[in-house]
C-alpha cells in the first residue's frame, strides 16, 4: 500500500515545474532494468527517485546516472526515509551507496 501523505508531499513538491514529455518513457525504462527498491528489495510501489532532486537540478530529470529505485510501501518508506533523509525537503547525493538491497530472485 502507498503512503498517500507521501503522494501529496510529492505533488507539493513538484508545483512550478514541468516534467520532460520523455520522462513517462524513461521511467518505464528505468523500472524495466532496476524493478526493485534498492533500499529493502520490495517489488511493489516502486518509485523511481531522482538522486539530484528534480526541484533543484530539472536538466538531471532523464539521466539514468540520476536515478534510483526506492519504495513508498507503508511500513518502509525507502524513498522518503532512504532518498530524502525523512524530509522531503532534504536529498541524499551518497544515497546509490547506502542501498544495497540485491535483485530479488
């Protein structure tokens, strides 16, 4: 299940700019090649985090280099408690070495 506070702090966070109409694509790349959270190895509510906010550096939000895949399960929380430091407000640039969870078999 997803944290639906996390939802709306997202969308909070993302008022003011434009997604790239290829980031749908890219995405769906990225989850293709990386289905995993790399923070505790879920396979469900998967979001891919950008490791350099989109917020702070927009001409990042398609560089595969810039992504990572974190879960939003209840319970878990990678993507806010591994990808921004508990605060949606913060970003951790170190966060592709501090999760380490394998591919699940």
């Amino acid at each position: 299940m997803i944290n639906p506070i996390s939802k709306a702090a997202k969308w909070f966070a993302l008022r003011g700019h434009k997604r790239s109409k290829d980031w749908p694509n890219v995405r769906r790349a990225h989850l293709a090649r990386e289905g995993w959270c790399r923070g505790c190895g879920a396979v469900t509510a998967l979001e891919v985090h950008h490791i350099i906010p989109f917020s702070v550096e927009p001409w990042l939000e398609l560089d595969e280099n810039n992504l990572l895949t974190l879960c939003e399960n209840v319970g878990k929380q990678c993507h806010l408690r591994l990808g921004h430091q508990s605060n949606w407000k913060k970003f951790d640039p170190e966060v592709r070495l501090k999760a380490t969870a394998s591919k699940p078999l």
